[in-house]
C-alpha cells in the first residue's frame, strides 16, 4: 500500500515541475527571443515481485511480474524554432533568421543569446539591456573587415571624423546636339574639392566649332587647361577625341593642365559617354570622386552583418560586422540568465563566423525574433498537468482510506 502513496508523491512532483515548466514559458510569452520549454517524463524503477521463466519441456515460460516505483522528470527540452518576427523600426534591433545566437561579452564570460535588442553606452559599445557588450570584428582604417582575426567589443564611433579626399578623377555624360550652329556654347558645373577638402567650383564649356567641338575647364583661378580639347565624332555619333596638338587621347580621357593652390595630385577627366547625335544637347558633368571631411551621423546594417556607417559628407564606410555562433547541440546550452546561455558538457564549442556561412541565419535590422511560446499549447498544457496531479493526489486519499480500513479491522 505504501508503494502506491510514494508512487503518487513522486507524481504530484513531476506535474510540478512540469506545471512550474509551463508557467514559466506563459511568463515569458513576450520576451524577445524566448525560446519555449516542454517536460518529458520517464518511469522510474520498477520493484520485481517475480522473475521471468523460460519455456521448459512441459511447461510454458511465465513472464517476469514487476511494480512500478512512480515517475521521475527525464528532462526538459527547448523549442528551437523561429520566433515571429516584430518589426520595431529601430536600427540597433537585430533578428537571426535561421540558426545561430549574438555573441556578447558580459564581465569575463562570453554569453549567447537570440535576443537582438542593443543599444548604446557612452563610450559607443553596442550592448544589450542588460549591459552585455556586442561582439563582432571592427574594420580597419580602409573599410576592411578579417573576419579570421579574433572578435571584440563592437563600437559605433558617433562624431568620429574621416578625412577629406582630393577629386582625382571626373567624368562627362550626354549628348551634344549635332544640329547646333557654329558658336553655339553649352556649359555644365560641378563641385571639386582640393587635398584639404574645400570645395572648388568647376565648369565644363562646349564651343561647337566647324570640326566638332572645343572642350574649356575653367575654376576659382580662371583656366584649368591650357588650350581647349578638340572634340570631333564619328558619322555614327561616337566621340573620337583629339588632343589640342591633333593626337588622340588616350582612351578617351584627359587631364587638367592646372590645378588651383591645395591639389597635390592631377585630375583625370573621362569623356567616353559624350555623343553627338540630332538630339537636344543633354551633356552634364555627372560625376568626381572627391569629398571633403565629415563625420559619423548614422549607420545600416547588411544581412551578413556588416555595419555601415554614413557621414555627413555623404560617404559610407564600413565599421565593422557582427558575430554569429552555432553549436553541435543547442539544446545542451545552459541558461545565465538575461537572455543569454552559455557552453555546457553537451553543447560543444561555439563555432564563430559571419552571418550567412556555416549554417548560419541572416540577420534582419529593424525587427526582432518574439517568443515562440505557444499560448493555446500552453494552456493545454496548463490543464494536462492540473489533472495530472489531482489524479495522483487522489491516488494518496485513496490509499489513505484503504489503510485506514485496515487499521478498522482491530476494534
């Protein structure tokens, strides 16, 4: 009889844990990157009241005939599927679309966790709510990220400057109207800047001349070329350019001839998009390479996570690119609270890469992974465990009651 009494007791303990197992998954119904649990029970030991026999001449095998000792929790299992996604807006939210968890620094101990809400410290470090730093791989001074290098702290340098570039190279677009009288003159302008970044203004001028075209580059200091570039095109409306002196340029470029005060290096201009056809004249000065300084305002985020920086100069650079983990056995992480897990026995070692690669996700900015909890499951369960232990507890009366009658048979 007492059999029984502990059998239920060890059954009003496991619907415990697994009602404790289902709150805490309804609790966590909201939080980003949640990832739900669910119980799983096993038999515990069985006493033996009778062997098994074998078949002997005569007589038939009997089986063996055991009791069993109650339930015991075997484990608890993680849901590792994808969580809806939120879109917040915000470009410090990041989601992983497939496998993997952000690596974050937290003291001395690297964390994971799929929760993608960072923000900010004032010293720039991309870190999460609960004060763990981003871990990633900052770019150099060119832009370049080795993403085989060892990661670090993630930083986005708010403020920081970047040099002003001197225009090295320019380039000319459109048509030149062959229909246009001898004299007629078209002029398109642009803005250069010099080795310090300060801006030149600089105009193209189109002479159309009995042969073709002249080409005037003229700046703040007056002409930039010695004499005019001679222009003149094909019968199929392709420009042949021609040097002042008669030879031809080459590959349909050339350079100015003088550069106001503060260029340390020469200007090479490209004409091989200019035409000449019956059409309106449409030619621009379309593009240079130059900027001046600017500093940091904004930034983006790639799908492999690369983060990009904007300047006020209207240039990018990269800064640097997330880190991603994958493990052997996700569900043998163990949980550290705030989101995050770590390496455990049967987890394996974190194999750290670049979103993308590897059998890892990609990465979604503005949006996060929610919870993967599943309420209408969850309340099920919630009624599954309930009836669980009322059943084993009834099991306790009722054994109550037969050993009270027991003990009634002595009056």
């Amino acid at each position: 009889m007492l059999r029984s009494m502990f059998s239920a007791i060890s059954g009003l303990k496991a619907h415990q844990t697994k009602m404790d197992v289902t709150g805490n998954n309804i609790a966590n119904v909201n939080t980003v990157g949640y990832k739900a649990q669910s119980t799983v029970f096993e038999a515990a030991l069985s006493q033996m009241l009778r062997a098994g026999g074998a078949p002997a001449e005569g007589s038939g095998g009997s089986n063996p005939a055991q009791v069993g000792l109650g339930v015991k929790v075997a484990g608890i299992s993680t849901n590792w599927a994808q969580g809806a996604t939120q879109t917040t807006g915000r470009a410090t939210d990041f989601m992983i679309e497939g496998d993997g968890f952000f690596v974050v620094q937290s003291g001395t101990q690297q964390l994971f966790t799929r929760s993608g809400s960072f923000g900010f410290d004032a010293a720039g470090n991309m870190l999460t709510d609960s004060g763990a730093i981003l871990q990633g791989w900052t770019a150099d001074i060119d832009g370049q990220v080795d993403a085989n290098g060892p990661i670090g702290d993630l930083k986005i340098p708010f403020g920081q400057g970047t040099e002003p570039r001197a225009t090295g190279t320019g380039s000319l677009m459109g048509n030149l109207s062959a229909a246009a009288e001898t004299g007629k003159r078209v002029e398109s302008s642009i803005t250069m800047y010099d080795s310090l970044g300060k801006e030149v203004p600089v105009t193209y001028a189109f002479e159309k001349t009995a042969g073709g075209w002249d080409l005037m580059v003229t700046g703040p200091g007056g002409d930039l070329l010695d004499e005019p570039v001679q222009l003149s095109f094909s019968g199929s409306g392709r420009l042949t350019a021609l040097a002042s002196d008669g030879t031809a340029l080459d590959d349909l470029d050339f350079e100015l001839d003088t550069l106001p005060a503060g260029w340390t290096g020469p200007v090479t201009i490209d004409l091989g998009a200019v035409t000449q056809y019956g059409s309106p004249t449409t030619v621009v000065a379309d593009k240079q390479n130059g900027y001046s300084a600017g500093v940091l305002e904004s930034f983006s985020l790639g799908n492999d996570g690369t983060i990009t920086g904007v300047f006020s100069n209207r240039q990018t650079k990269v800064l640097g690119q997330l880190a991603l983990a994958t493990f052997a056995n996700p569900g043998g992480l163990e949980k550290s609270g705030s989101s995050t897990y770590r390496p455990a026995n049967n987890s394996g070692l974190p194999l750290i890469g670049q979103a993308g690669t590897g059998g890892r996700g990609v990465l979604n900015a503005g949006a996060l992974e929610m919870s993967n909890v599943d309420l209408a499951e969850e309340f099920t369960g919630l009624i599954v465990a309930q009836r669980g232990f009322q059943a084993n507890s009834r099991v306790i009366t009722s054994s109550d009651e037969i050993l009270q009658d027991l003990v009634n048979l002595k009056r």
